[in-house]
C-alpha cells in the first residue's frame, strides 16, 4: 500500500490502460489517498469488469470509467 506517501485528496488522477494491471493498482492508490480516478480503456469488458469490482472494494470512493482508445481519440 501506498498510503500517505503523498496527498492527492480530492484531485483528478486520470489513468489509461486502467483495466489493465498496472492500472488497477494504480486506481487504487488513487481510491486508498483519496483522489478522484478517471479511468480510462480500450476494452470495454475489461472495463465494465473492474467498474464492477471498485464499486464494490471502493463503494464510498470516487471515481468514473471510461471505454476509449486514447491513440484515435
């Protein structure tokens, strides 16, 4: 864990490759220091799967998923 290694409250974090994971751990230092992920991936069911798993581990915490491909966008 990384806690209080560093203060993020309440700023925007915007992680790409969320689903992947590297990302997931990312997103939940994130959740764990109390910012606000945005998360972002090209695989849409990947995706859906871990909005599904933070809700439930992070279900006070805020954060939004986002189904893209940052190289076309």
């Amino acid at each position: 864990m990384i806690k209080n290694k560093f203060n993020i409250k309440n700023n925007l974090v915007i992680i790409t490759g969320g689903a992947g994971l590297f990302g997931k751990t990312q997103i939940e230092a994130v959740l764990e220091n109390n910012g606000i992920a945005i998360v972002l991936d090209k695989n849409k069911e990947k995706l859906r799967k871990l909005e599904k798993e933070l809700k439930s581990n992070f279900f006070k915490k805020k954060f939004e998923c986002i189904n893209c491909d940052i190289t076309k966008e």
